[in-house]
C-alpha cells in the first residue's frame, strides 16, 4: 500500500496543478505534504478499525469527488479522536485543505466543529470555542437546524468544563428545543444527556437522574452503544457525587452500602461498553469514577490500580484535562493509603496542570470578549442609533422637497417626523430597559459599552419547582408553558418590589439577585422578605388549584450572600449576567432546600440571623468552597418602618 499510496497521491497533484494558478499549486501541494504526513502516523491505527484503511483510499484518491473525500477525512478524525486527538486534527487540518476550493458551507461548518471537539477534548478551550462560534456562524447563515443544535451542544459543553454551567445550561437547553422539533432520537438522547451533565454539576443530581434515564429510552430506540455507554456512565457518576452528599449528610450507611456500590457496578457496564468499542477517551473516564468511587470506600489498592490505568492513558493520548484529574485521583488514592511522598508528587503535577488550564481559561475570557463581547457592543449601540439616523435620512428627504409645501405643510411634515422619531426612541429605550437594567442600558446609549463590574455584597435567590418533571406530564405543551409564565409573572411583581434584579429563568428556575446594579447594605432582608412573598404567592395559587381538583407547583428556595461579577453576555441575544462561587452556592441552597422552605447559607445568616428565626440544618460539600452551614428561615422578626438596615454592622 505504500507505493500505491505515493503514486496516487502524486499523480493527483501533477494531474490538477498542470492548468491551474499558482494558489492552486500551492493547495495541491500544500495537500500532498499533509496526507503523506497523515499516512505515516495514520498507518498504525489500520489494525485497531478495519474501516481506517478503506477510509483512507477515499480521501487521498483523485478518482473520489471533494466532498467524498472530506467525508472520509471526517469519519477518520472521528475515529481517531477517543484514541489520538493529535492525529486526529492533522486529518482535519487535511480536510480544511480540501476544503478551500469547494464551495460546501454544510462540510466546513462541520469541518470546524469537528476541530471544536478535538481542540475540546485536549484543554484547548480558547481555540475549540473560536473553532465552535465559526461553526455557528456558517449553520446560522445556512439555517441548518441540526448543525445549530451541534454548535449550540458544543459551545455548552466548554462552558461546562470551564465551570459556567448557567450559560452550558442555556446553550444545551436551546439545543435541545431544535432536536425535539427534528424528531431524532439519538441526537435527542445527546442533547438530553448533556443537560444532565449540567444539572448534575449544579448538584441537582436527582433531576440529572431523571433526565439521563430518560435520554436511554431514546437511545433504546436507535441501539447506539456509545450513547449507552455515556448515559450509563454520567448515572455511575452522579451515584457517587450524591455519595458524597449523603456523608456530608451524615448518612454514611447509604453513602457505603447503597450509593457507592451501586456507583461502581453502574461505572463497569459503561466501561464494558467503551472497551468493547475501542473507545479509550470515554474508557479513561470511567476507570477514573470508578477509581474515585472505590477511594471514598476506602479500598485504595483498587483505586490506585484504576486511577493508575487512567493516567497511562491519559497520557499516551496527550489529554491534559484528564491526566489532571487522574493526578487528583492519585494523589487522593496515595493519601489514603499513608504514601505522603508519592501524593504530595501526584499532588504537586495536578496542582501545574490545573493552573496551566486555568490560563487556558483566561485565554478563553479573552477569546469570548474578542467573538463576541465587542461584537455585542457595537450591535447594541447601532440599535439605540438606529432610529435618529433614520430620522435623519427622512428629514433629508423632506427637505428635498420642503420648495412644493407651503410654510403650514412644513410644519405638519415636521411635527409628523418628531413624533416618529420620540415614538421610536421611546419603543426603543422600553425595550432596553426589559432587557438589562436601569444604570448598565444608561450607560450603554451614552458610551455605546458598559464594562462587567465587580459587586462585593449581594444577595443570589434560586427557585425551582419540586417534581417538575412529573408535573410536566401531566398537562399540554400550552397549558404548561401557562402555568409557568402566570408563576413567574408573579415573581416578577415580587422582585419588582423589593427592588431586586432578576436575571434569568432557566426552565422551571427562577434566578434574581438583590444588591446590584446599583450597591447597597439591605439586600440580605430585602431578598429574604421577597421569599416570603414568593411563598404567600405560590400558597394562594395551591388553594386555588386544589379548590377546582387542579395540579400545582410546589417551589423551593435557596439564598446566599457573597461577592459577584455582572456585565452583559451573548451573542444572539443581549443578556445581563453574573458570575461568581456565589452564583453556584445559591444553587446548591436551592437544590438542598425543600418545597415550601427557604434555605440560605452560613454567609447570609450571619447578616440576617438578628432580624429573622431560623433552624440549623448542618453542613454539605460545596466544590471549591469546603464545609457550609445551612439554615432554613422559619419566619421574619418585626421590623423597623422601612425595613432597611445596614447588615455590615452584623459581620
């Protein structure tokens, strides 16, 4: 095959540059330097996948079209990708070559999504997410469903590893409306298993469950084992995080006798499947949940044999997101078993790859502002300008013509023309004002920018309905959507009053933040008093419901106090944002409360614990935060006219 493989490749080169320009040959043989390249590191990978070989006649063989050939290329990266992420960009790299004289918006959308994946799976999240956003962009242009949805599930998923999961959250669940209307299983099973993912980072790990087991009945219908696989795998994994949860808890029995060992017999059948597919990427992560789960019951020979097999090969495949974490699960399985020198050693190469992906994600911040913060801007102060410039073209040209009307027509066009412009200006400063708040839409029409800024004490309030899920079953797409909105409406004229700013709703959550834009010291109890509100709210609308033998929502609370960043986010569609360990502990308050309870953090009930009763509920784990207290809030103290404090008297 050698020969051949020189001969063919060479005489496709002479054949199509004998007439062609000088960037032509300049292609051509820029694509012969890559498949003879591709064909030395490629070579060895035949014998692991039959298919590799005829794969590869395809692609570097003149008597295929271009788009054959490409589709060959991508089926190889594909391939290539679970066992060398390097190789398979050098093929990728091979297809943009090709690439270049077709005219196929369709192939180079999935050329650069393909490129998101790879450069994704190796930590290089600046570079995928630029990969991903041109992908986008070629889809939305073209109006491909199905490539939007990929995009939007690709764009999620580095949020996801970046720790972003609300913005992973918005970009999986707007994948997931697309794959819904396409109708097909698997990509549903996808998009329905990466949502899991997030739920499952927010430590909602019940509805993360539910939504997993639910993707495998789509699975079910198309028989694809590697889906199989992950949805089996992410349950393995969510056994053990709720694990964890249950120690915390106090619940060692379940976390040791039900929790953990059904973890690992959950992780095997995942990796089982990943093995016999050859799959070594996905193979890599379940010998690490598995070896996780075998440490935290304290079989550390076992783990250390897991986490061990993981870093190998982790390692022969160049993965520096995953040889991080198997170092962690070194470095964890040492400790356990009294090796100090080696653990501190695992310890110390976790410690360098963790940072050095950390810059990677400054990198990332960096790329996302340059994509799509600037772009943002500029979009937003041409629609504030919009209308004048308008304007102003009209009044040119009725000044073209001002010689025809008498000096009362002039007046008329005139007064005709400011009320256009002041019904215009007015329609768009309301729509501004919806969209992001007072101060930061202020500063946007007369900067044309509004910088993300740092806020030390606010206060963050989750809310999400308990057995949403199964309420969702029980009513029409549009009886549901009103249920939600009438909820949410309230919600709205809550926040509205107690001055607190809502930022999202994300499905049935409901997210609002008390002390921002503008700074203040009383936005522990102002968010705590509109709680409270929320729940008069949602009792008066169970009694009315209940009254006519209808379902109802039953919500949950959760508050926390803490420092944030807010600015404006988003490319499609502008959005006022914030980030931050308290955005993500204010979700766990919420996911740990119960239906018809608040739950706030250690942090907020220092602030509050002398205006209102509360019950301690103990500790749970938060990533990255340690051991936080939780107290539910039975009821507010009388307060003084006004209600309004300033809470760092408390600290």
């Amino acid at each position: 095959m050698d020969s051949d493989f020189l001969h063919d490749i060479f005489t496709f080169t002479i054949e199509n540059t004998h007439d062609e320009s000088t960037h032509s040959i300049h292609i051509y043989m820029k694509l012969f330097s890559i498949f003879f390249f591709l064909f030395l590191i490629i070579q060895p990978a035949f014998s692991q996948d039959p298919n590799m070989e005829s794969l590869m006649d395809i692609a570097y063989s003149n008597k295929f079209s271009p788009d054959e050939r490409v589709k060959a290329l991508h089926e190889v990266a594909i391939i290539l990708n679970n066992t060398n992420p390097d190789s398979a960009f050098q093929v990728l790299n091979a297809a943009t070559a090709l690439l270049e004289n077709m005219n196929d918006e369709e192939l180079k959308a999935k050329n650069h999504l393909l490129k998101a994946t790879v450069l994704q799976h190796t930590g290089n999240y600046p570079q995928a997410l630029e990969e991903a956003h041109f992908a986008l962009k070629i889809a939305t242009a073209a109006a491909d469903s199905a490539d939007i949805a990929d995009c939007y599930n690709n764009i999620g998923q580095i949020y996801e590893h970046q720790g972003d999961y609300n913005k992973a959250l918005i970009y999986h669940s707007d994948a997931l409306r697309i794959n819904y209307k396409i109708n097909e299983p698997s990509r549903i099973a996808k998009s329905m298993s990466l949502l899991g993912n997030i739920y499952a980072s927010l430590f909602q790990y019940d509805k993360a469950i539910d939504i997993y087991e639910e993707s495998m009945l789509y699975i079910d219908t198309v028989n694809n084992r590697l889906q199989l696989g992950i949805a089996l795998g992410n349950i393995g994994f969510v056994y053990y995080e709720k694990g964890i949860e249950y120690e915390n808890r106090g619940q060692v029995d379940s976390a040791f006798n039900v929790l953990y060992p059904l973890s690992i017999n959950i992780t095997q059948k995942a990796i089982d499947i990943f093995e016999g597919l050859q799959s070594r990427r996905y193979s890599i992560i379940g010998y690490l949940n598995k070896g996780l789960a075998y440490n935290r019951l304290r079989n550390y020979s076992v783990s250390e044999k897991l986490c061990m097999q993981a870093l190998d090969l982790a390692t022969q495949m160049k993965l520096p997101p995953l040889i991080r974490d198997a170092c962690e699960c070194m470095y964890l399985s040492k400790k356990g078993s009294g090796a100090y020198p080696e653990a501190l050693k695992f310890y110390e190469n976790f410690v360098h790859l963790r940072d050095s992906l950390v810059n990677k994600d400054r990198e990332r911040l960096m790329v996302e502002k340059e994509l799509g913060f600037n772009y943002e801007k500029e979009q937003l102060a041409d629609s504030l300008e919009h209308e004048q410039e308008q304007a102003a073209k009209e009044y040119h040209i009725q000044n073209q013509r001002i010689g025809l009307f008498a000096v009362a027509g002039i007046l008329i066009l005139l007064g005709v023309l400011v009320l256009v412009v002041f019904r215009g200006k007015k329609r768009s400063d309301e729509l501004l004002l919806n969209i992001l708040p007072y101060e930061t839409a202020m500063e946007l029409k007369k900067k044309g920018s509004a910088e993300a800024k740092q806020f030390e004490h606010v206060t963050v309030l989750f809310t999400d309905f308990k057995g949403f899920t199964t309420f969702a079953e029980k009513l029409s797409p549009k009886e549901l959507v009103a249920e939600i909105d009438q909820c949410f409406k309230g919600i709205d004229h809550i926040m509205e009053k107690h001055n607190i700013e809502k930022i999202k709703t994300i499905g049935d959550a409901y997210m609002a933040v008390g002390g921002l834009p503008v700074s203040n010291t009383s936005n522990a109890i102002d968010v705590l008093k509109a709680a409270f509100d929320i729940l008069t709210f949602m009792n008066k609308l169970r009694a009315e419901k209940e009254a006519t033998g209808k379902p109802f929502f039953e919500i949950r609370i959760g508050i926390h106090s803490g420092p944030v960043i807010a600015g404006i986010v988003g490319v499609r569609k502008f959005a006022y944002d914030i980030w931050g360990d308290t955005v993500n502990v204010a979700s766990r308050m919420e996911s740990n409360s119960e239906a018809g309870k608040i739950n706030i953090s250690g942090d907020t009930y220092a602030l509050v614990k002398n205006l209102c009763v509360c019950t301690y509920r103990g500790k749970i784990e938060a990533k990255g935060k340690g051991e936080i207290d939780m107290y539910f809030v039975e009821s507010l103290k009388d307060l003084p006219p006004g209600g309004k404090f300033n809470f760092l008297q408390f600290l």
